[in-house]
C-alpha cells in the first residue's frame, strides 16, 4: 500500500459552496481512498470508488448519499493521490466539499511530496477488451423536461451531444488521448496527449505539462451558475475565465491548449475512481465525469473485460 508518511492540512474554499473548506488527510493502513464528513456526527468512511459516485451534474465528481454524507469535487484530489502513489488514506474534511486551491492538482500533489509517501505499486487493472461510454446513453436516461433544456442550450450554443469516452487494450501503461471542440475561439478544438506507465519520467512529465492546468468556464455563465448553487467559489485564482465573445480570456493561460490539458487530470483522477492504475487507452472526445464513471462501470459490469494484477 502506497500512503503519507504524515498528515498533512489544507485549507481552502468550495469552488462551487464558496465556502470554506478544511481537510486533514491521514494515513491508512486500509486499502483504498476513503473521506469522513467530520461534520456530521458518526459519519462513516464514504469509499472514493466509481461504485459509489452519486453525482457528476455539477461538472464535478462527487462520492457518498446525495441526501446524506457525500463530498463533491473529487477528481483534482483523486489525480495527486494516483501521480504520488497514494491508494490508502482517510480524507477527514469539514464540508461537503474538496477545496478547490488553484483549481489544478499541483497544490495537493506537492503538499504529499513535502510529508512523504511510502514506497509501493499501485493494482493494476488490465483492460481486456473495448468499452465505450456516449454522451447519447446519458442524455437519454434524463428527465424529458431537462433533456429539452439541454436540447435548446445545445441549439443555441453550436454544442453536439456527441460525446464518448472509451477505454481499450494497450501493451502497457495509462495512455490518454483527450479532445475538447466547443464553439469559442480561445478553445475550438484541443488535443492533447499523455502516458503513464509508472516510472518518474511519466510523472515529471505530468508534472512539468499537466499538474498546473486550471478548470474553465464562460464568465457570462457565472450568474446562472450561482444561481444553481455552482461556481459561488470561483475567481480569477482558480478558475480561467473565458470573456463573453468567447475569443479571450479575462485572466492568463499557462498554455494555449491550457483547456484541454486540464481535462487530462480529471480523467486521471476519475480513472482512479477504479480502486488502481488503469492499464489501457482512454479516449476521451468531448468527455465528462458523467462519462468517465459510466465507462469504467461499463469496464467492471463484465470480468472479461479486464484482469487484475
């Protein structure tokens, strides 16, 4: 079991409550990512597994009952723990949600460096064979009135319900290939690459291209959005806010394709939802969290479609 030689402390704010958060994340010798709502009385452990994800609606995934113990916006977390080979922690937090620090994964996965990890080999679960999980599987199981919502945003945008997020076999190692196309400008359509396969090169390189990448979003939806009790915690320190046109940015980029290769962390952090390090290529055209949990439930419905080790 890979797990912190220390607890550590992060403080922060809710990206979507705006409220803020404080977490301690101890050390286990229990298998597996767990989180406590310290603020609940006799909360017990809420497993971070694709199994008991509860929500992906508010751009985010989150883990435990919607109507009892959960915690939102996992994935930033989830991806430092997989890049510092963390797959045994209790997670005690004061809210109902991760704190969102800079909107990336770097700042979690620097304060596990600073305490320490203990050496270990994540489980690796093998795709065996090819599932794939459309943007149309889940439209179609929604309520009619908010697939017509959704109908018209999608109409008046220029967005397609094309979607799809697919895992297939691979010789070795997490290879993601990410594709993001929206109608604005500054982002249009953005490809990015990466592979781990467990050595340091795989994590510098995440480290250096990736770890710093920022979640996004239309400043003009900001209204809507905290009208719907999301994004009340965002501001130009966590989150690259696109200007109304859709042809620049309010605050400055890292990178150009800053947008897509943020995309590659959520994936990473969804994927270790899996309880291990996914061994097999993860196509992810215009995905979502919605999709990443439906396609590893699709992977784990059927033991062909994968061998543990």
């Amino acid at each position: 079991m890979g797990t912190l030689k220390k607890q550590i402390k992060i403080q922060g704010k809710g990206i979507h409550s705006g409220l803020p958060v404080n977490v301690v994340i101890k050390p286990s010798k229990k298998k597996g990512i767990f989180f406590r709502r310290v603020d609940i009385k006799d909360s017990e452990l809420i497993p971070a597994t694709f199994d008991n994800v509860g929500d992906t609606s508010m751009r985010n995934t989150t883990v435990g009952s919607i109507s009892g113990a959960h915690v939102q916006t996992i994935e930033h977390l989830m991806a430092a723990f997989f890049m510092a080979g963390i797959d045994s922690a209790i997670v005690e937090i004061d809210d109902k949600e991760t704190p969102i620090l800079d909107g990336s994964a770097a700042q979690f996965y620097d304060a596990f460096i600073k305490a320490g990890v203990s050496e270990s080999k994540l489980k690796k679960i093998v795709v065996k064979r090819e599932v794939i999980a459309k943007a149309s599987e889940i439209f179609n199981k929604l309520p009619l009135r908010t697939r017509i919502k959704l109908w018209f945003f999608n109409k008046i945008s220029g967005r397609k319900n094309d979607g799809f997020v697919k895992l297939s076999p691979c010789d070795k190692g997490l290879n993601i290939t990410a594709t993001l196309i929206y109608p604005e400008k500054i982002i249009g359509n953005q490809t990015f690459s990466y592979s781990f396969d467990g050595t340091k090169k795989s994590v510098q390189n995440f480290i250096k291209n990736i770890a710093r990448a920022r979640t996004f979003g239309k400043y003009s939806e900001w209204e809507y959005l905290k009208a719907h009790g999301m994004g009340r915690g965002a501001d130009e320190t966590n989150v690259i806010a696109l200007n109304d046109k859709g042809d620049g940015t309010l605050n400055a980029t890292l990178w150009e394709d800053e947008f897509v290769r943020h995309k590659i962390i959520d994936a990473i952090g969804d994927m270790f939802t899996s309880g291990g390090f996914i061994v097999g290529n993860l196509e992810s055209y215009k995905g979502s969290h919605a999709l990443n949990n439906l396609v590893l439930k699709k992977l784990f419905s059927d033991k062909d479609n994968y061998d543990i080790i």
